[in-house]
C-alpha cells in the first residue's frame, strides 16, 4: 500500500501489524536453514528436546481491522499471536511433519530456481508422501502454515499463485518486452491473470474506461464480454471465476492504485457466498492474512441486492443451503461488515433464500448489459 | 509352595529347614544350599535383593522347573531384564513400619520348547512376613488401579488365584514375558505385628519397580503415546536430512555436521544423516517418556489433523465447487 496509505494516520495499528515478507530465494533458503539449524541444537542440547514449531495464529480472535483515516480502504490483518505444532501433540504430529515436508519440498525447488502451482505441489507431495498428504486442501493449509512460520510469501517459496482470474474490456496490458494485449479484442475468453506476481508487477497498462466491474462468475463474466457491455459504459471487467484468488486480487489492486478514479463495484450473486467474496476483495482475508491485507481494495456492492430481488420472478428465488448458514455466520461475527452490509445479509437470512445473477436473464439475454448500465447510471452501489 | 519359598532366599530360613530335617535324605538339603549360579550374595544383602536375586533364578529356572538356569532360552544377559521398588510407611501413617517390596522381571524369549508359553498372562506372587501367602483385596486393587498405559501395557483384569494374583494383558508381544512378586512385610518382624496390607503402599511399591526397569532400560516399557510417536521419526528425520543435503551453502551442511556429530568430510550420504537425525529423535522421546510429567495425550485440540476451525469462507467455497475437477475451481 503506497502513498495514500503512508499518509494516512496509523499509530497503534502498525505496531500490531504481523505481516509476511516478500523475499528472493536464497533468503528464504536462509530462513529454512535457521529453522533446520534451531531444531538440531535444540535435540542435541544437554537438555535435549524436540521444538515445537510456532506459527502466527490465522483465526478471527488474531486478526484486527486497521481503517484508514484519509483512505476509503480498511483491511484485516494479523497480529502477533502464535500457537505451535508440536510433534508430541497426539492427533497434531502429522500436522507438524507436513510442515517439514513442505518446507523440504519448497527448498528443493528454491534450489532448482523452479516455481510451482499449489497444484504441482499437491500432486508431488502425494506421491513422495502418501501418508502425510491427502488433499490439496490440506496442501493449502500446509503452505500457509509455512509462511506463518517463515514470516514470507506464498510467491516467495517459489509457489504461484494460480491462473485463474481473466480481464476483458477496455484496458490494454502489455508485459515487458511483449505487445500490448487490448483486452476488448480478446473474445468471451478475456485476457488470463497470470499466477507470476512478478510477471503482473511488471505490467504496463492503459486505460480509458471509467469503471471496474468484478464479476463472481465465470458464465457471467463470459456474456458481458461477448455483448461488450464494456463498451457501452466504458469498463474494465475482472472474474477471478468464484473466490478471489491472490494474483486477480494483486492485479485488481494495481488497477486501483494506477487509476484511483475508477469506482470499483461488484456482482455477485444475492447470497451469503457473494458477499464473502465481495468482502475478500474489500479487506482480505484471514486464511491468507499474513499477505492479503497489501491487496485491498474499496469494491462497492453494485449487485445482486435485496431491491433488485423485484426485478427477477419468484420462482428463481431458491432456498439456503446448510453451507450459506455456516458462512454467514462467519460474516456476521466479523468485525468489518458495514451496516448496509449486514442489513442485506440480515434481510437473506431471514428469508431463507438466494438468488443467482442468471435470474435476471428471465427479462431477456440482453437484460444483463442494461441492468449494469442503469445502475451504475444511477450509481446505484454501496 | 517350595519353588516360590526359594525365591526369597533366606539363609536364616534355610538353616531351619536343616535342622529340622536331621535325618531327611540329602537331596531336599542339597536344594536348600544349591550354590547360587546367577547372582552370588553375601550374607549383609538387604531384603529386596535378595527377593530381586530369588525371582531372578525362579524366572531363570523356568519356575525353579530346573536345577540349573535354561542355556538355551536365556543365551545372553541381556534376556532379562530385572528391577525393584520398596515402599515403606511413614511414621506419621496409621499403620507405621510397614514395608512393601515389589520386583518386576521382563525377559524377552523367542517361543522356544522348553517354555510353557504364558501368553498374555503375569502370575504376580505374593510373599507376606516371608511366608508365602494368599493374595489381598488392597494388593488386586493396587494393581488394577496402576496407569499401565503409561508403562505401554493395557491390563485386562486381574484376578484372586488363591495362591497368586492372575494379571491378563492386552496383547503383549508375543515373545515378551512379565514376572512380579510382592512382599509384604513389618520391619520388625521376625516380631509379631497385626497390620493390614496398604493399598497405596502396594501401589507405590509397583510403580517404583516399573519406573527403575524403565529408567534402568531405555526403551523398555514405554508408553503407548510414545511408541507411537517413535514411528513418525523416519519421516521427520527424512525431511530435515534432505533439507541439509540439498543445501549448497557448506557453512551451513558443515554446522549441521557438527551439531549431528559426523564427520566433516563431504562424503556424507542422506541415509546417514537421516539415521542420526532419527536417532537422537527417538532417544528424546524415550528419555522424555520416562519423566514424570509425560505429556498427555491431548484432548482435542486446535489442531487436531483434519477438522476446519475457523470458517474460512475459501474452503467452503473449495468444497462446494472442487466436485468438478476443474484445476480452476481452487482459491488462491
């Protein structure tokens, strides 16, 4: 977060912020081998025990929200609260030997200056270590264990970030070297966010849209571009095709701060899902706070909302599922919802009910592009 | 009742036995004073290793069956392993001057012909004022009371046999064989006391016999907690092995070296690397094992493997959308 934010008035928040370093790879290197040397003299001690490993605790009771004074953005981050994984702990060994695991596999990898997805990851450890790893899933969390330990970046260990977001519309890119990609040319497919953060760092970009428009969906994202609703009200579209991944929210944060005029909004489907998402994107996440507090960004809700539920027929309205409960809970014991916000949410929960952006198609597969239009006329978002 | 008499070796009693059997033919005298091959004695040795050189022969002899120690079974030393508690009453106890010697023998046997298999089973034998005796409610409950977990052992029951008290284990290895004898005594006998036997006393007498086998003998008797512990070491010593092996920074491999205390040469391979990590691994285990304040095995805890703590919102959405197999439907 750069000039905004260093003018901003942060006392007492700097001090509690725990934050992950973004560091080349013979110090990561470094970092494992501090780690490794530790552990040995510590077993081989007159005393001699087997140490426990001590990571920055990734639960609400360690995150706090700092809020900008002069800036519209406020982001979760994460303290200085640790808990250990402990070998000896029953039921928590394995836990701590996947750590080991990975950290070994990570500084293999660092050694061949080779970079990897979390999915290469996944299906390595799977074969090297059966027992210990089951699903990427359990990978994941294994990885983020080791940047609360190391205190460094998921990029940093070598491992990218996932290809997963695309752009489309009127923003040209243009890595180093390369010619400028004009997203608007690009089809339904959109221009693919690459996973390399260095890579997306690098980009060079151009714009004349007045807007940035994130869509959840994959579908949803696809039919806009393919009706260049992005040239009817001059727009740049961004899908990360469901939760946000770091490199779209990296990338969308770069746009924030390259354009700062450009209002960013969301659509997202009306239930508690979206709004998780929709909030991801806002003020990072917990799972990943160690490094997602650098990548928020000021996304208004544009839709699906309560009062848009008018425009779509009562039979496209469907029931909340066990799984949207769970996560609205979550939400609502979270301390950065707004009170627009939780009034939506509040107003889902007691219906019981969720409705799908494709809801809208009922009016019509152009009523999409004119539903966008209309709101963001009337600038309709919050 | 003879083969047990024998265990607790009392020369004072075996002088009694002579007189009185003046004119007895010489074999029963010969059993009396038959030279003690295993362990020699002197006349000053105290009580309990007397009764701890006694169960010795008794376990040696299969059961004082034989004349002579079992070549065959019990090739080396290191066959049996042999341990005592003592526990006395304090001063200030109901009952003061009371004294409870415990011994414990582990012998580790191949099945072999000339043994009869006990299985899963302890006859503990029970001594009281140096007489054999019948087996007491506070001596069950004392030794159904023992957290034998904590030792590696699950007790299954313990149960009255007149003449000894019958522990089954669950599962023991099968080549592994517990013996025990508990004596009970005043220390002012030969002089006569009524008492009642203690079952704390008991207990204590027990426990300290298993700690001494297990502090005496590394890796002997440890908890189930541990030994499962143990099988995770090769993994780990794995992963550190091949840490420091593909490191390229000699300061470092060097400083490891030294640490693991292998030579400095270059030619080091992982296997060995991997060994001394794993080594010193288990010996912290075992040796942390046999501290009193083991640590307990954990109620659930925060991070037990596989159950999500807090929501986060990603993993739900992983779940809800990872049934595809798309690669593209995983966060982050």
């Amino acid at each position: 977060m750069d000039d905004l934010s260093k003018s901003s008035m942060k006392f007492f928040s700097d001090q509690q912020l725990c934050f992950a370093d973004i560091l080349l790879p013979h110090e990561v290197q470094a970092r494992i081998q501090v780690a490794v040397l530790n552990f040995l003299k510590i077993l081989s001690s007159p005393d001699p025990e087997i140490s426990d490993l001590p990571l920055i605790n990734r639960k609400s009771s360690n995150s706090r929200v700092s809020e900008g004074i002069l800036t519209d953005v406020s982001w979760i981050f994460l303290s200085h609260s640790f808990c250990s994984r402990s070998l000896m702990k029953a039921n928590a060994t394995k836990a701590f030997i996947r750590v080991w695991k990975v950290m070994e596999m990570c500084f293999e990898f660092l050694t061949q200056e080779k970079r990897v997805t979390q999915r290469e990851l996944f299906y390595k450890l799977l074969c090297d270590s059966p027992h210990y790893f089951s699903s990427q899933l359990q990978v994941n969390r294994t990885i983020q264990d080791v940047v609360a330990l190391l205190r460094c970046s998921r990029y940093s260990l070598g491992i990218m970030a996932s290809s997963k977001g695309l752009v489309a519309g009127r923003i040209l890119l243009q890595e180093p070297n390369q010619e400028a990609v004009d997203c608007s040319a690009c089809g339904s497919s959109g221009y693919a966010i690459s996973g390399d953060l260095n890579l997306l760092e690098s980009l060079i970009m151009k714009t004349d849209a007045r807007y940035i428009v994130v869509v959840e969906k994959h579908a949803i994202f696809q039919r806009l571009a393919e009706d260049h609703v992005f040239n009817q009200i001059p727009s740049i579209l961004l899908t990360a095709k469901g939760y946000p991944d770091i490199a779209t929210r990296f990338l969308l944060h770069r746009m924030s701060r390259a354009f700062p005029d450009l209002p960013i909004l969301a659509l997202v489907d009306w239930n508690p899902a979206g709004l998780a998402i929709l909030s991801t994107y806002k003020f990072g996440s917990i799972g990943m706070g160690l490094e997602a507090y650098r990548y928020a960004c000021n996304v208004k809700w544009l839709g699906l909302r309560g009062d848009d539920l008018q425009l779509i027929p009562q039979q496209s309205l469907a029931p909340l599922k066990p799984r949207d409960l769970q996560i609205a809970r979550s939400l609502i014991s979270s301390t950065t919802l707004q009170d627009n916000y939780r009034q939506e949410l509040a107003v889902m929960m007691q219906s019981g009910q969720r409705a799908e952006i494709e809801a809208l198609y009922s009016n019509g597969y152009d009523y999409l592009g004119k539903y966008l239009a209309k709101k963001i006329v009337q600038a309709n978002y919050i | 009742m003879d083969h047990e008499m024998l265990i607790l070796k009392i020369p004072s009693v075996a002088a009694e036995l002579v007189i009185e059997r003046g004119d007895a033919s010489g074999l029963r005298c010969e059993n009396v004073f038959l030279p003690n091959e295993c362990s020699p004695l002197n006349f000053s040795s105290s009580n309990v290793e007397r009764l701890k050189s006694g169960l010795e022969e008794y376990v040696l002899k299969h059961r004082n069956s034989l004349n002579n120690k079992c070549d065959s079974c019990f090739c080396s030393r290191e066959k049996l392993k042999i341990s005592s508690g003592v526990a006395s009453s304090m001063e200030s106890h109901r009952s003061p001057g009371l004294i409870v010697e415990a011994v414990i023998a582990i012998s580790e046997l191949p099945e072999s012909l000339c043994f009869r298999s006990s299985g899963n089973k302890t006859e503990v034998l029970h001594f009281k004022d140096f007489s054999p005796s019948s087996v007491s409610i506070a001596s069950l409950n004392a030794l159904t009371s023992i957290d034998w977990r904590s030792y590696g052992l699950t007790l299954v029951s313990a149960v009255d046999q007149v003449d000894h008290a019958l522990i089954e284990w669950e599962s023991l290895p099968p080549y592994l064989h517990i013996d025990m004898v508990i004596h009970c005594y005043h220390k002012q006998y030969p002089g006569k006391y009524k008492y009642q036997p203690d079952r704390h006393l008991i207990k204590k007498g027990v426990k300290l016999a298993l700690d001494d086998l297990k502090e005496k003998h590394t890796g002997l008797l440890l908890s189930a907690h541990a030994v499962k512990i143990c099988s995770y070491a090769p993994d780990l010593a794995s992963s550190i092995a091949g840490i420091i092996l593909s490191s390229n920074d000699l300061k470092f491999r060097s400083k490891c070296s030294t640490l693991l205390e292998l030579s400095q040469s270059q030619a080091i391979g992982k296997q060995t690397v991997e060994d001394r990590i794993k080594e010193k691994i288990i010996s912290v285990i075992e040796t942390n094992d046999r501290k009193p304040e083991k640590i307990k095995e954990a109620a659930p805890f925060l991070f037990e493997d596989d159950r999500p703590q807090d929501l986060d919102p990603a993993d739900l959405y992983l779940e809800e959308h990872a049934g595809g197999g798309n690669v593209f439907s995983f966060p982050d």
